[in-house]
C-alpha cells in the first residue's frame, strides 16, 4: 500500500532528485527538481543553495547570486538567527561564503571574490579547498607574490600537493629561480624537464646536465624523438663546452620530422656554429646552406655562408652569397652579423706581425673587431659562470692580436670545464704559438 508522502518527504525527495541530476550534469532536470522543491517552501536552505550551484553549472552566476542572496544561512547554534536584527557574521556558513566568492568571481567581480576569499582564508586557515580557490582568484588579478604565499600555506598543509608546488614554482621563475627550484620538491619524471630549465635560469648548468641526460635517455629508450628537448639539452651542453654533446643533440633533434622549416633551418644554424667551435668550416658552410635552403631570406644563415667562404677561400661563393644578404638587410646590419661570428671561429688566427698583416688578414670584419669585443665583455659580465662565453671571449681576442687576455679568459673556460676540448687546444696553442697568421681553412663545396 502506497502512503501519500509527507510535505518533508516531498522535499527531500525532489532534492535527492535533483543531486542526482546534478551528478549527472542533466541541469535542467536539477533545476526542475529544485524549483519543486522551493514551490513547496521558498526558504529552504538546501534548496537555495543547491539553486545556486546548479545556476554555476549553468553558467548563469549572477542567478546564483540572486539566490543566495534569498536566504541567510547560519550555522545551528553558532550566533543570532535569521530573525534577529543583528546577525553575526562571523555565524554564516563557509561552504556558502565560498560558494559566493564562486559566484562573484565568475560575474567578473574577482576583487569581491577574492575579498571574501581572504576573509575565509583567515577565519579558516587549515582549508586547503579555501586556499587553493584564494590562490587561484590572486593570480587572477595579477597578484603573484600572495599567490605564491597562499600555496606555500597550502603545501604546508598538504606537502603531497604536487600541482600546487609546480605552479608556486611557476609563479616564482622570473623573480627568484633559485626559490622556484626549491618549490618544486622532489625532482622525478612529472617535473625533470621544468627542473632543468630552472637549473639553467640559475646557472647551475651541470644539474640541468644531468637532468636533461636523464629525460633523453628515457626518451631513447622509448624510441622517441623530441626535437625541442634535443635542442634545449644541446643548449646546455654549448655553454658548458661540450661541443661533440651538443653536435649529437642537435642532430638529433633534426630526426624528428614535426619540426617546422623555420624550426629546422634554427637547429642547421646552431649546428653550423658548432662547426664553427670545433674547427670545421666546411662542415659549417654546408650546415648554413641547408638553412638558407629552407628559409631564404634568412640574413643569419646568409652572413653564416659568406663567413664559412671567407674562411674557405671561396671568393665567387662569397661574391654571390654577400650579394644575397645585401639585399635582405643594411650595411651596418651586414657588418654586425660577420663580426658576431668572429668568436665563433676556433681557427681564429694569432696576431699578424704589422697593422697592414693584420687588415689583410681580417678584412672586411676588422673594422668590427672591437665592437665584437666589447659585445663579448658585457656577455661575460651577464654570464660568468659559462665556459662557453669565457672561450668566445678569448677567440675574438686571439683575432684582435690580444693574446694575453685571450689566454686569461680561456684559463677561466678551463677552470669552468676541464673537459671543454676547444678550450684546451686554445689554450696550448696560446702557450707554443709565435704571433703570425695560421689559419688553415679546408675547401667548402657547396
């Protein structure tokens, strides 16, 4: 026998009904429940708040708004009642207090969210659910430096929250990269990768080292190919002067078929700048012409090909090459690129015995020399504590006929790395060498 259910029983039925509507995400239906819910009595406290949850879903936040707005809702027993003339605030509910802050910041009033939200957060500051919701409307509204605080609260509270550690350690990678480091925690595969960018940001280049090796290994294990991992890696291994390592790297990276043309014809240029470290022009030249084959009015690649051809002797290379880059860019701007090269160049020669020696010696990049120098200097300033910069430094020195500099600085490289091969031979060929011209530049066929 079916009994006639009672004004309660109707009500908690249609709520039940509609939560699971809601669970369902069928949120016409819950809205359907509700409003039966609230036709049988407009004040009811679940009803209302479940309204407002469902019109969040619902993306209507300003009915969610409206209703909360038709009840107050107070804790049993936590301060004056609804029918009082003066309620506690302190007595409202935080699961409605934070609800609200919901429905405010999605109507675009993130300031009073996040008002609200700090209140909560100090009246309840064990809630990792508030903190996280703080956090989140903080770095909405551009307030880094307390959303990086309000994580810290909730990783004190909950130091298994590794979601909440990355985005710390994101929110402090411009201004401290050190810190950012640290937030990360225990390093492993979900973060390596950022912990190795971060390692670079600090300078602290064996560790990103030793991070990198470790992903490119687990991604050669899996018979895998990430071109901007090979790249990045290879980055590192250049400023540490391991130059064969990053050769490696790079052509890697050139195995990974996704890369754009854009994107191959940058890692054919840095290939040819290693070329360039190491001694090998010819094999520079070539890597320069396949990126000038991908992007053609690329004035890097071109001032690359018309230095590998000085080098080489090849001067109808160099008349049609230059006749190129002429076209792509100024006077001015060609001198600069040729002379940014200049550091680059491991055969770079010792001092010629007379100014007329060396003019013909350098020409046409002597004039540029100097800026050269004083470009490396500042670069020396900015990064210390890369090898990579200190033997650049001394090669464009060697060029300029300043050996005694040229052999302080790529003594530093060497304190730096030990192992950083060019260095080393830099270094003995400063130590036997009398001042005069010897380089010796291999044929370029192109």
């Amino acid at each position: 026998m079916n009994h006639p259910l009672s004004h309660q029983e109707a009500i908690e039925r249609a709520l039940d009904h509609a939560q699971l509507a809601l669970a369902g995400n069928l949120l016409d239906a819950a809205l359907d429940h509700v409003r039966e819910a609230l036709r049988r009595d407009p004040g009811h406290t679940q009803a209302r708040l479940l309204e407002a949850r469902i019109r969040l879903r619902r993306h209507e936040p300003r009915l969610a708004l409206t209703a909360l707005d038709q009840h107050t809702y107070y804790e049993p027993g936590a301060g004056p009642g609804p029918t009082e003339s003066a309620p506690d605030p302190h007595a409202v509910r935080p699961d409605v207090d934070m609800l609200r802050a919901t429905a405010l910041a999605a109507a675009g009033r993130v300031d009073l969210a996040t008002a609200l939200a700090e209140s909560l957060a100090e009246r309840f500051p064990g809630d990792t659910g508030i903190l996280r919701a703080l956090a989140g409307m903080q770095i909405h509204d551009g307030r880094v430096r307390e959303a990086a605080e309000t994580l810290a609260q909730v990783l004190e509270l909950d130091p298994s929250d590794r979601a909440s550690a990355r985005l710390r350690s994101d929110l402090l990678t411009h201004a401290q990269p050190d810190a950012a480091l640290d937030a990360l925690g225990p390093i492993d595969d979900t973060n390596r990768r950022r912990a190795a960018r971060l390692c670079v940001s600090c300078h602290r280049l064996p560790e990103a080292q030793a991070h990198y090796t470790h992903l490119l290994g687990e991604l050669q294990d899996a018979q895998e190919t990430d071109a901007d991992l090979c790249c990045e890696a290879a980055e590192v291994s250049e400023q540490l002067g391991e130059n064969a390592q990053a050769l490696d790297r790079l052509h890697a990276a050139l195995e990974d078929h996704r890369q754009t043309d854009a994107a191959r014809a940058l890692t054919l240029r840095r290939i040819a700048r290693l070329y360039l470290h190491t001694g090998r022009p010819q094999q520079s030249g070539r890597a320069y012409y396949g990126a000038v084959r991908l992007t053609p009015d690329d004035p890097l690649a071109w001032a690359g090909l018309v230095f590998c051809a000085q080098q080489a002797d090849k001067p109808r290379l160099v008349s049609r090459a230059d006749r190129v880059l002429r076209r792509l860019t100024t006077r001015a701007r060609r001198r600069e690129l040729l002379a940014e090269l200049v550091p680059h160049a491991a055969a770079a020669p010792l001092a010629a015995d007379t100014p007329t020696e060396a003019a013909a010696l350098h020409s046409p990049l002597q004039r540029m020399l100097a800026d050269a120098a004083r470009v490396m200097k500042k670069t020396a300033s900015k990064y210390p504590d890369r090898a990579d910069v200190h033997y650049h430094r001394a090669v464009c020195d060697v060029a300029r006929g300043e050996t005694a500099d040229a052999a302080r600085w790529v003594n530093h490289a060497l304190t730096l790395n030990p192992r950083y091969a060019q260095a080393q031979t830099l270094a003995d060929r400063l130590t036997v060498a009398e001042p005069g011209p010897d380089p010796e530049f291999v044929s370029l066929d192109i």
